[in-house]
C-alpha cells in the first residue's frame, strides 16, 4: 500500500509538472503571436490606413471568435452581468490598440515592446493612489527601476527622444485600466465571455471611423497582411486563455516578458533594427522589474495579466 501511494503521488505530479510545461509553452506560443501581430502591424502602417487596419484586426477576431465559441457554449456565451463593463473593457483594448498602431508607425519595434510592458507597474501605481491599496517597500522599487529602464530607453534630451514616446506611454495607461477592469470582472464573468465581447466592441466601434478612411489595397499581399493580424491576435489570445487554464497565472507571468525578444528578433529580421547596448540595457532593466511586478500583481490579485498588444 505504501508503495501504491507513493507512485499515485508520483504520477499526479508527473501529470502536474506536465500541465505547467504545457502551459508555458502555450504562453511563449501566445507573445510570438503578438510579437508577429505587431510586426505585421508596423509594416502595414507603410501602406494601410491605419483605422482601416484595426478595423480589420477586430472584425476578424470577433468573427473567428463567434464561429468558434459560439457552436460550442451556445447563447452561455453571451450571458453577462455588467454588460456596461463589458463595453468599457473592449473601448479600452480599442483605444489601446488604436495607440499601438500609430506609436509602431514611428518607433521602433523592440523598444515600443519594453515600454509597453511596464504596464504591469502602472498598475500599481493605480492600485495605490486610485483604489487605495497597500503597496510595499519592494513594489515601489520594482516600479522605480521599471521606470528608470523607460527613461534608459527613451533617453530625454538625446536623440532618440521625441513626441512619438508620448504614444506608448499613452498605450501603457489604457492597458493598465483595462487590466483593473479585466481584474474586477474575472470574479464574476467566463473568460470566454469577455474575450467574445472584446472583439466585438472593437469590431463596431473601429466601423464607425472605417467609411472615412476606405481604401483601395495596391496588391492583394497587403489584405493578406491584414488577415495575418487578425489571425494572429486572435490565436494569441486564445492560446492565453488555454495556458491560464492549464498553469497558474503566478508560474506564467513572468514568461510573457519573452515577447521583448520575439520583438527584437522580428525587428532585426524585417526592419533591420537592433536596439544598441543602452537600450538593450533599459530593456533589460524593464524585464526584470517587470516580470517581478506583474508576478508580485497576479500573487495578489489571483487574476491573470494579459500582455499589452496591438
């Protein structure tokens, strides 16, 4: 009996071990697809109007979306208790989107990436001052040299300086709120659900503005691209949402950082662009007080951070 037990308790974390690889598999699969999705969305800024390009983004998540979940959870899916959140939620990702595209129109790919994610620290900066909450000694200095790696980046002053950061930092406070609504309403509301609603949001919201700003693609390449983005921020949200289900949400955190080296990879590859020895150092700084912070947040919060993405 002894030994029964002893291989029943092997096996069980044998298959645990098991679903915490997998998990963070799925969570480096999930930041390359945004990294993909943002290098995608960089290069179709040189061509594609760029509310035209959102709204394509968002109609095909939202209808990939439906077509997926739909047959499977039925009108369950649609069931919500705050759909006024709901709405805010998805405006917010909208408005954050709409900061990414036009910040990676002019910045480069790898250093917009760090900037973004310190997102995780801004929020608590928010938990602090708006929501009142305690926030420790460590906290603080997790945020401070997350900021300190932003300024080692953006260098105020120097060359690499200019109203274009404004932009991610823009994209930074947007996510931060919409992380705190997404916190609020992961207590009550399926992930599904709000994943559902989000692409359907943006998707009305960005047709709006599309009437205006319609144009004729010169090649059918370009609308390939486009289907690029829509597929890759929906597969990456997706794989989210599978890995969170699988591992918890304090082991997968700080993984999301990789998504810093997919953005320099895909910088170097299509753009030529490779941040110097300062920047790699500022971003270096971000990762690490990052991926403490946001580790530190989910401990807290229990709730999952999502990366911010385009």
């Amino acid at each position: 009996m002894p030994g029964g037990a002893a291989a029943t308790s092997r096996i069980r974390r044998d298959i645990e071990s098991e679903r915490i690889l997998a998990g963070i598999g799925l969570v480096i699969l999930a930041v390359a697809c945004f990294a993909t999705l943002d290098t995608a969305t960089k290069l179709s800024t040189t061509a594609v109007p760029i509310l035209m390009g959102i709204w394509v983004r968002y109609a095909f998540q939202a209808v990939a979306t439906t077509m997926v979940l739909l047959p499977l959870h039925g009108t369950a899916l649609l069931r919500t208790r705050h759909p006024r959140y709901q709405l805010l939620r998805g405006a917010l990702l909208l408005a954050s989107s709409t900061l990414a595209f036009f910040s990676l129109r002019y910045m480069p790919l790898a250093e917009f990436t760090s900037i973004v994610l310190i997102a995780p620290l801004v929020i608590t900066l928010l938990a602090a001052t708006t929501l009142k909450e305690q926030v420790s000694p460590l906290r603080w200095a997790l945020v401070a040299g997350g900021f300190v790696g932003t300024l080692v980046i953006l260098r105020p002053g120097g060359g690499a300086f200019s109203w274009a950061v404004l932009l991610p930092i823009g994209l930074v406070l947007t996510n931060a709120w919409f992380q705190v609504l997404t916190s609020k309403l992961a207590r009550t509301e399926d992930p599904l659900t709000m994943h559902f609603y989000t692409g359907w949001v943006g998707a009305l919201l960005a047709s709006v503005a599309v009437p205006f700003v319609w144009t004729a693609l010169p090649s059918w390449q370009w609308w390939a691209l486009l289907c690029l983005m829509g597929f890759m921020g929906t597969v990456g949200h997706f794989l989210l949402i599978l890995a969170y289900q699988r591992t918890p949400a304090s082991t997968l955190t700080p993984y999301l950082y990789a998504q810093i080296a997919f953005a320099t990879l895909g910088g170097w590859i299509m753009f030529s662009q490779m941040p110097d020895v300062v920047s790699l150092t500022g971003m270096a700084l971000i990762a690490v007080c990052g991926a403490a912070g946001a580790w530190l947040t989910v401990r807290e919060r229990h709730v999952p951070i999502e990366p911010a993405e385009s």
